[in-house]
C-alpha cells in the first residue's frame, strides 16, 4: 500500500457518485482538500480581491520566481525556501487571494498540471503527548513530499500559527512540550522540504503574525501585508457586490450612477472586504419589505445600514 495512505492516520470521506454506488476516498491526517489544476478553477477568486494591484503583482511574481529561478539558482547564491507568508487583519481576502494565486500559477505551467493541497491545521494538534509533533512531520516528511516527488505542487497553509507557534511566547507550565517539538518538527521539515523539492510552494497566511514563530518567518522568501480595504478598494467592493445582487434582483440599488457612492464608502472606510459585502445583506435584511423582495433594496437602506455598521464600529473600538 501507497506510504501516503498507510502511514499517515486516515480521514475517510464517502462520496456519492452520480448513477453508481458510495466510493470511499481517502486522504491522509491535516489535509483538507486534494486536487490537480489546470488552470481557471480559482481564477474567479483571484479577481475578486480588491487589493492594490502592486500587492497582486509582488505575490504572483514570486510565485512564479519559485518555479522558474529556483530550481536552477543554487541556495548559496539566493536561499529560497519556497515559502510565501500573507499577514493581515481577517476578512482581509488572504485565503481567497492565496487560492485564486494557485490558478494563476496553473495557468503559467501549462500543459504541466500543478497539484493544489489545502491543509487544514487544527486537525493535526492532539492532546496525547507526541501525536501534534507525529503528525506534522508525517504531514511535511511524507505526505506533502510525496505529492512534490510527483510534479509541482502548491500548498496552502492556512492559520500557520496554529502549528508553527512563536516558542519564545510559550511557556512549558502553561502549553505542552508536545506544541514546542510540533513547531520544531515543522521547522526541520521545511528545510527538508526547501532542499528537496524546488518544485513545491508553500503559501501560509495568518490573521495574527506575532504569534508565528520568528525561524518560520525567516525562511519565508517573502512576507506580505494584505491591508484592509482603501476608499478605491471600498467602492470597487461595493459595486460588484451591487453588481452580483442585481444579477438575480435586477431593480435593487445600483450606486454606480448614485452620487450618494461617495457617502456610502466613507462610512466603509476600517472594514474588511468580508464586511462590506456582508454589509450590502444587511441592508437587505434592515426592512421586512426589503426581506422579503430584495429588488427593493434602496440607496438610502444602505446608507442607513453603513451609518449604523460604522457607528457600531467605533464603539467597539472605544470600548
């Protein structure tokens, strides 16, 4: 039996396949989702983000830089760990751009096809002494390695500082050894990894930077902020959602020939991407009519509603 089933501990998913019976499909310990991209899948997210087109471009041409220059350039000339690191407030667009990224890539290796593995952190900590540490580096050493043994590879690490926490802020009374050796596991691995497979990329996001140990953060090739949307950001976020709405509710507000835009994005001004789009549902819930018929959604409901969402805000932020 393949090491990547036999060795790792096994999440069983039961899938219904169309005209024929159950099939079972079997994924190793912390992997969240597998699948082989040929280009367009995640396209749609990459262009979703209303992000400085500047961060866009930093991001995509690293990417790319890993599968091009590091392969041929020695790591005593330019260590590349093949990492990528996106910070920022939540609700920012970091998982949606590090996903949307991996299309973009996809898209520049054709015909070749990339191998997209998504991870999902939380599955690997354990409260039973050595299975946090067991299960990274088994996740890293094995179950990553083999998929980059097998051709490009892009991983997304999600939440990184769930398993490589900051070990100067951990205190053995307060945390188990078994968080320090996780972190350090990680560590070793991604060296192995850096040396080993110059055709794999990692790209990891976190909501909280501080908490990330500072050995990861300096084998990442790149560390990029991912800011909260500006009054161009805000707008252009306003509208397409407008826009989306509109699709299916042809009648409910449209702010691109409101002057009443302006008003609107100002009170935006300190939300994140997911807040503001949440913000355009909020007004359509703000009134029983508008609940009901969303086609009669009014530029003065989303006024309204981005008056209040601010004002709330700012109390928060006071308290």
């Amino acid at each position: 039996m393949n090491a990547l089933v036999s060795e790792c501990v096994q999440v069983v998913k039961i899938n219904w396949q169309l005209g024929g019976p159950l099939k079972e499909t079997i994924e190793p310990k912390g992997i969240h989702s597998v699948k082989k991209l040929k280009g367009p899948e995640f396209m749609a997210l990459w262009d979703s983000i209303s992000v400085p087109q500047s961060l866009k471009e930093s991001l995509s041409g690293q990417a790319l830089l890993n599968f091009t220059l590091r392969p041929q350039i020695p790591a005593t000339v330019i260590p590349l760990h093949g990492v990528i690191l996106l910070v920022g407030p939540p609700g920012t667009g970091k998982t949606t751009l590090a996903r949307g990224l991996a299309s973009v890539i996809a898209d520049a290796m054709k015909p070749k096809q990339l191998s997209y593995l998504e991870i999902e952190p939380h599955s690997l900590t354990s409260a039973a002494h050595g299975k946090t540490q067991k299960a990274v580096s088994e996740l890293f050493g094995q179950t990553i390695a083999e998929y980059a043994q097998a051709g490009p590879t892009y991983v997304l690490l999600d939440e990184v500082e769930t398993i490589i926490a900051d070990r100067a802020k951990l205190s053995f009374d307060a945390n188990p050894v078994d968080v320090h050796r996780a972190t350090d596991a990680a560590l070793v691995q991604l060296d192995y990894l850096g040396q080993s497979f110059p055709n794999l990329l990692i790209v990891a996001t976190s909501n909280f930077p501080q908490a990330i140990d500072s050995a990861f953060i300096s084998r990442c090739d790149v560390v990029l902020q991912v800011p909260l949307p500006d009054a161009d950001a805000c707008r252009e976020i306003l509208s397409s959602t407008l826009a989306g709405l509109r699709k299916v509710f042809p009648r409910a507000a449209d702010l691109g020939s409101s002057s009443a835009l302006r008003d609107i994005v100002d009170l935006c001004i300190g939300m994140d991407g997911r807040q503001i789009r949440k913000l355009v549902g909020a007004a359509c819930a703000s009134r029983r009519e508008t609940a009901l018929d969303p086609n009669k959604l009014t530029i003065e409901d989303l006024r309204r509603t981005a008056a209040t969402w601010a004002n709330q805000k700012q109390e928060v932020v006071t308290l």
